[in-house]
C-alpha cells in the first residue's frame, strides 16, 4: 500500500481484489472532498455496488440510495445521499487514469455521492466534471472490477474508510 502523507484526507476503498488508496483534493474540489468523508464515515458507502463500469472508460459508484446489498439493483445509477447536491468544483486537472471524478446528471451542480474511477485518461471529461481525488495505491484492483451497465454480478466497496479512522 502506498505510503500516506494525509490520513485526515485519504480514503481507502476495500475491493474483493484489494485495497485501493485514493488521495483526496482538497484544494481543488474541498466540497466534494469533504461529502466523500462525510459518507464514508458515517458508513454509507460500505457495500454499494459499481453500476456502471464501462471497458476502457471508467467505473461508477456511490449510489448509497439504490447501490447498497438488498436495495433497488434496476434504480443502482438514478439515486443519492440524503445530503443536498454539491455545486461544481471543476478545475484544469485532467481526467487522466485514476482520477476520481464525480458523477451527476445534466446539471453541472448536481452531483451527490456518485464517483467514477476512469481506466484511462479521458481528456474528453475535462472542465465538465469535477476531479476531486486520485488512486495512489491499488489501481491494479479496480482493473479488476466486473465490466457491464449494470454488471451481471457487480463487484461492491465492502468498506470505504477515511484513512485516519482505519
């Protein structure tokens, strides 16, 4: 596992492969940051399917209304937190391979808990959504994640932690 520098702003998502480190960006998306630990914290990720991962594009995640084990599997993509929308955090940061990049619908201020980890870089993204982490340790484990909108068998975060409470 790499070697953390912030544990306050680290999350580590558990995958069935492995642990995937992710520094969070604050100084560029502090909103965005701050919600993935709010809801990490407070447990809403843990179990939450990937719904949509795509080859050679990306995995996304986060929906902690419909992704979680026993929820709604066909509204997995449609759902949010509880907490209300985030304004846009965009940035000049690439969405280059690893990057976290948060998912929302046709409204620039409408993202919530949903996340995607791009495969690769996809410079098609940039200045429309907001980057607001990046995979420091583990891509090697979201490689591995089952491909499919949704997936037959979703693979799921089985716990997401900030790192300073791991």
């Amino acid at each position: 596992m790499a070697e953390i520098k912030d544990p306050e702003n680290t999350i580590i998502i558990e995958l069935k492969d492995g642990p995937v480190v992710i520094e969070l960006l604050t100084d560029v998306a502090p909103k965005h940051a701050a919600r993935m630990k709010e809801l990490a914290r407070a447990g809403k990720y843990d179990g939450v399917a990937f719904h949509r991962v795509i080859e050679g594009f990306m995995a996304q995640t986060g929906d902690v209304e419909h992704g979680r084990e026993g929820g709604d599997a066909r509204r997995a993509g449609t759902g949010g937190s509880d907490l209300p929308d985030l304004p846009a955090e965009f940035s000049r940061l690439p969405h280059a391979r690893g990057t976290l990049g948060a998912a929302r619908s046709q409204n620039p201020n409408s993202a919530n808990s949903q996340f995607f980890i791009n495969f690769k870089d996809n410079d098609f993204l940039n200045g429309q959504y907001t980057v607001y982490g990046r995979v420091i340790s583990g891509m090697e484990h979201v490689d591995k994640i089952a491909r499919g909108e949704p997936p037959a068998n979703p693979d799921r975060m089985i716990s997401v932690k900030v790192a300073a409470d791991a």
